[in-house]
C-alpha cells in the first residue's frame, strides 16, 4: 500500500484529516475571530503530512512533536473556549494524537539497512 510504512502513510492521511478539521472550524463556528489560529495550523499540518510521505525521518520527528503541541494545545483550548463545542475538541485532539502515535510506531522502529 505505501512505499516505506503502513504507519507512516496512515500518519499522513490522518494528519490530513486533522488539517481538514482545523480548516473546517472557523466555519463550524460562524466565522468566529478567536478560531481564526487554526488556519496557519491546518497549512502546517497540510505540508508536514505531504512531506513526512517519502519516508523522511527528520520530518517525521519534527511531525510528532508538532503533532504532541496541537494536541497539548486542543487540550487547553477546549478548557476555555465557549464559541467551539466541546466534541470538535475532542475530534481535533483525537486526530492529532492517532496522528502522534502512528508516528511513534514508525519512528520506534530502526532505519532500514540497505545493502551496500
């Protein structure tokens, strides 16, 4: 199905569903100003699963522990904010932890050694 992990490919399309929720927010809530911080996240999000795919490594680390601060962030965001419910939250830190883990399972494992 993928060229370098089956973890590392569902990772990206997770990461795109997540960015997809993030886009999707500050409609959900009626173009709300507070919400408006979720775009410039969702692009992140939209370019690190785009690059994470041809097995990057380095992109890969740098994915999971953005992937760790969004979902810190949702975390503390659904604490104090009134105009998005409380599920979208969850939908949000959901994704992005599946997303977190995925890439813990890909990056747990050793490189592949190619023959010399």
């Amino acid at each position: 199905m993928f060229k370098a992990s089956k973890a590392l490919g569902l990772a990206a399309i997770v990461t795109y569903i997540s960015a997809l929720i993030h886009f999707a927010t500050p409609a959900m809530t009626g173009f709300s100003r507070e919400v408006f911080w979720l775009v410039p996240v969702a692009v992140l999000y939209t370019l690190m699963a785009y690059l994470i795919l041809p097995n990057r490594r380095l992109m890969a680390w740098l994915a999971f522990f953005i992937l760790l601060a969004g979902a810190i962030a949702a975390l503390g965001a659904s604490a104090g904010s009134g105009t998005v419910p409380q599920t979208w939250w969850a939908a949000i830190l959901a994704a992005d932890l599946v997303a977190a883990s995925l890439l813990f399972v890909y990056l747990w494992r050793p490189k592949p050694v190619t023959p010399a």
